[in-house]
C-alpha cells in the first residue's frame, strides 16, 4: 500500500501499533497525539516540544510568499502549538535545507522572519542545522514551550455539554490561498490583504490561550491548522465525544464573504474547512462561556460537545456531517 | 551573494551577527556553536537539544542504503551530538517528508530502524511530524538529552599540552560511500561489508563518551560528523588553541587500507577528511590519557594541542595542513 492511500492520521497509528513510538507515562507525561508532546521541565515546570515541516510546492509557492513571510509562518506553525497547551514558548530550532543557488539576502530575511516571529512570543532561535538540498526548499522547525503543570491545556478533557469556542475568524488563510491562486499574489494582495495576510504570516493565540486557561473553565484545547472539519474530530476522538456546530454561528470575516463571491464559493464551507487559521479550539464549561470570551478577546461560541457523531447544523434545522479539512499525503 | 559562496560557517555566523540567534546566558546555557544546545533542565540536569536534516539525494541515495538503515542513521546522527556534549538520549522526535507513493512497508522499516538506535542508545520517539513532498524525500530530526552539569563536555576547554584523541577508526564511513560510488551497493557490501556499515548504520559513542567523562580529565569534547580536517578546527577555534596532528598515528582499520588500494586512494587522507564518522574528538590531560584511553575502550592519541596553527606531521618530520573535510553548499 501506499502512503497516499492510507493517510496520515492511519500511519502514525500503525506505527504507534508497532510500538515505534514511545506511550505516556515512564517519563513522557504526554506522547504523540496532542498538539505538543509534555516532558518533566526545570523548575516544576513541564517542558513542551512540537516539530512541523513546512516544504516548498506542498506548503507553499515561493512566488506567492516573501522570505521574511515564509519564516515567520514557519515558526508561528509550531508556536501555535504550544499555544494549544496552554504554554508559553521558550526556544526554537530551525532545521533549515536550502538550494545552494539561495542568495544569501533572502535567507537574512527568512532569518528575520524566523527570529521576529519567535520574540513576538517570548521565544528566541536557541540552535538548528543549514543544509543544502537539490530540491525543495524544506523548512522543519522544533519548538520548546513551558506550562505550569496545573495549566496544561489537552485535546482529551471536553465534556458531553461544554459549549465550543473558536478564537478570531475561521476560512480567512484558505480563502487567502484560494485568492493567491487565482489571482496571482500582486492582484491578491491588492484586492485582499488581510486574507493574503492571514495566509502568510498567522498570528498564533498565545496571549488568548494562556488568558483562556487562566480562567480555569476550558476543559479541552487544541490550535486549527488542518481546519474545523479536520480537527474537531480529533478532539473529539481525544475526549470521546461527539459535537454540533452550528453553522451560522461560525465567525466569518466580512472580507471572507467578499472574497467567497468573487472565488465563487461558499463562505460557510471555508470557515469549516479551510486549514491554517491557526485560531483556537475550546471546549469550554457552559456556565463561564462569557468569562472566556471576556478573557480571550474575539472569541466565538460555534456549538456544543454532545454524546454522538459530530455534526454541523444549517440554519434550516436539517443537520450534515462537517466537510473535512486538510490530509496529508492524500492530494 | 550565493549560498554555495558564502558556506555554512560563515553563514551561521552572518546570521548571529544580525542579532537573529539567542547569545548564551539569560535562560540559555550553551547557544550555538556547540554539538548541542544546552538549556536548564528537570532536577538540577541540564537539557542538550540538537537537530540535523538528512535529505536524499544530499546525503544519501535510495539505492545505496535500506529504510531500516535510513532509520537508524538519521537517528545515530543526532544521537552522537548528545554523546559529544557528554550527555545521555532521552528522547527523539522525527519530522519526516515523504513522497506520497512511498510504499507504507518501506515507512515501518524506515521507523523501526529509527526506534531501535534509538532504544539502543535509551531514547524514545516522543512525537514528531508526517509531510507529504513533491521532491527529495526529508529527514529532520530533533534529539533531546540530558547531562550532569558537572559532566558537560564543550569545545571550548582545550588546553595547551593537552593530548588528542579519536575514539574507534577513522575514514571508514567515507571509504564506504566511496566503495558504494565506485562499485555499486551489492559488489560494494560483499567487498567490504564492515566499511559500508559503517558508513549506512553508524554507532554513536554514548557509552564511550560516558566513560570519558567519567575520568574528568576531558577538557573538549566534538563528535567527528564533518571529519577531522573539518572539525578539529572547530574545536581549535572554540578553545583558541592550535593542533598538531601525527598522520603516522591516526587510526585506519585494515579494511580502509585494502579499500584505500582498490579505490586508487589514500588511506591517511581519507581518515584525515573523511566524514560521518561519528567517532569523538577530545582534548584530555596529558597526564590522563591512559585512564582515558582504558575507560573508553578502543581509543587512540593522535597528537597535541598546541598554540598556534593546525597542521598535519608525516612521517617524514614535514608538516602540512590538514584537510579539510564536508563543507555545507560548497558542493
């Protein structure tokens, strides 16, 4: 069989079967299967690491994207994560392969994208590795993050009646990809520069997560980058629980909706499933929905964790599965 | 400015220059310039991250070297920058690009063999991450150890008298790659089997680099992954001291010496130059280098710190300098 056919999600877990991959417990407080794998941290402090490889002509079209861009969404991707614990992150290490004909000038402003990036959000670039490839460009970045132990935020808490919160707007990056691939990025960028924007250079949740957490009602947490239809299931699957999202509640842009008219498509089916937002996924307690929301800032309430399948619900009442995000090897 | 003109060394340092790469202090104990990054850690220990890129075509071709050995290597690699610092594995994460067509057999072994070096050396993968790639095929790896503060090995202690030693034998890992060139990877392995190995399973020295610490009388420590024309420098550089090299002492297995024939080479300069293998470099007290020497098993003086420049002594009583090994985009 190929990878193609069997995806991501049904390879990891045959590998896992085979016993390639370390299980919590003995040391790892968290394994494979969150947003960030959990490790005793100095100080009490439980360290959090996440890797994410961004690679040329899957991740990204050189044409479409400035270096100084395509090193800022390397590692927001990555510090998106640890977000998504509930931590804040602490050092980055880019593991870099570049064409040897690259000039130099534009691996400054990778640099600099990279760098600024982590300093946004409290990170530094600790170490890393350069090499040459013959290929495509191939960017893997590993974040380092910290998080009090009694703060640490996991896909596996939600409970039957918790309502589900998205920070910010859902479909914005897609529909900032669609536009770049029809448009070209001169045109994209003119017609719609925050799409475009919010598909270069997402801005990761790290200050609405940690103020979320704070409040001490979310039970369940992970960051969207493969898209609501892709990801809620997978806290779902994390939490044993099913959902209903209510889809005229999603958190459209209004740009969003100019945009979906001139691509000819469907606002609501962005927000669902477009990947990369890089917002947060909650399941937060029904009595302190508005605590949160006071909390994080522009934060929407989109449905509720029942016990069953997961569902979206249209505004005539009739109910259909969630379209699905991103998968990988499967294009 | 072309990449492939500036070279990796310099590169690193343009980069740190313009301030994009954390200094050591303030949270950092160690930054870059070292095998490893060195952070504070659980329970008074000390954490070592190190990450390296493998990519096919750059540093391996498919036909030469099995799934189950890419596994390993990849692994191995990372693994021995945590034994140079001194330091013990603890845990791997792989971030992974593979073409979508790769059959998912080749993908068990290629984990199998990551897991088991690995285990063998008291790692575990604790996460990672899956991509899809249009081109070349990707490896990054991102190893995590720890180390006794009191045990930690840098480049930076070499002193003045101290003596230099290579653990096992040098150049077998680049005759190997040679032979494969030369005689295809089915002639090649029944020829010279243990020199392929080497060259497609390499053994980090963990336990030898363990007991070398254990002596306290290891002043600077690097694992040779660029050869020793090329790393020795690095260590010269790091501790502000020169080296004086004894070609007649370097250690070269029988088999390098039959292969060195049969590939129209010579067998000193493939040890001097030769990569990948893996094998430590250390700066020990002269007065220590039997206790070394018996701690650490197989482990051989090859010359002398000195102050100064870093040259080659043949046999002869002529000094020539020594060659230089790997470099990054200047291929």
């Amino acid at each position: 069989m190929k990878l193609s056919e069997l995806g991501e999600e049904a390879l990891i877990k045959r590998l896992a079967e085979q016993g390639f991959i370390a299980k919590s417990g003995s040391g790892l407080i968290v394994g494979i299967g969150d947003d960030a794998a959990v490790l005793p941290g100095p100080d009490g402090m439980y360290t959090l690491v996440t890797t994410d490889m961004l690679t040329e002509r899957i991740d990204y079209l050189p044409e479409w994207i400035t270096p100084y861009e395509l090193g800022w969404k390397c590692v927001a991707v990555s510090i998106s994560d640890i977000a998504a614990m509930g931590g804040l992150p602490t050092w980055t290490f880019p593991s870099i392969g570049l064409k040897p004909d690259t000039e130099v000038e534009s691996v400054d402003e990778l640099y600099r994208g990279m760098a600024e990036c982590a300093r946004r959000f409290g990170s530094e670039i600790a170490g890393g590795d350069t090499n040459s490839v013959k290929g495509d460009d191939t960017f893997s970045i590993t974040q380092l993050g910290q998080v009090e132990p009694d703060k640490i935020m996991l896909r596996s808490g939600a409970k039957i009646g918790d309502r589900i919160l998205v920070t910010g707007h859902l479909g914005d990056s897609r529909s900032g990809l669609e536009l770049l691939l029809k448009y070209g990025t001169e045109e994209a960028r003119r017609k719609f520069a925050h799409l475009v924007e919010s598909h270069v250079i997402p801005m990761p949740r790290v200050q609405e997560a940690r103020a979320a957490v704070g409040t001490g009602a979310v039970h369940a947490m992970m960051d969207l980058s493969d898209g609501l239809g892709a990801d809620l299931p997978k806290l779902c699957k994390a939490s044993g629980v099913g959902a209903v999202i209510y889809a005229d509640k999603l958190p459209i842009s209004d740009e969003l909706r100019r945009a979906a008219d001139m691509l000819d498509m469907d606002a609501t089916q962005l927000a669902a499933s477009g990947g990369e937002d890089f917002e947060l996924l909650m399941a937060v307690d029904p009595a302190a929905v508005d605590s949160v929301i006071l909390a994080c800032g522009s934060t929407t309430e989109i449905g509720e964790i029942v016990d069953g399948v997961i569902q979206m619900s249209l505004s005539d009442g009739t109910r259909q599965s969630l379209t699905s995000g991103w998968e990988h090897f499967a294009q």
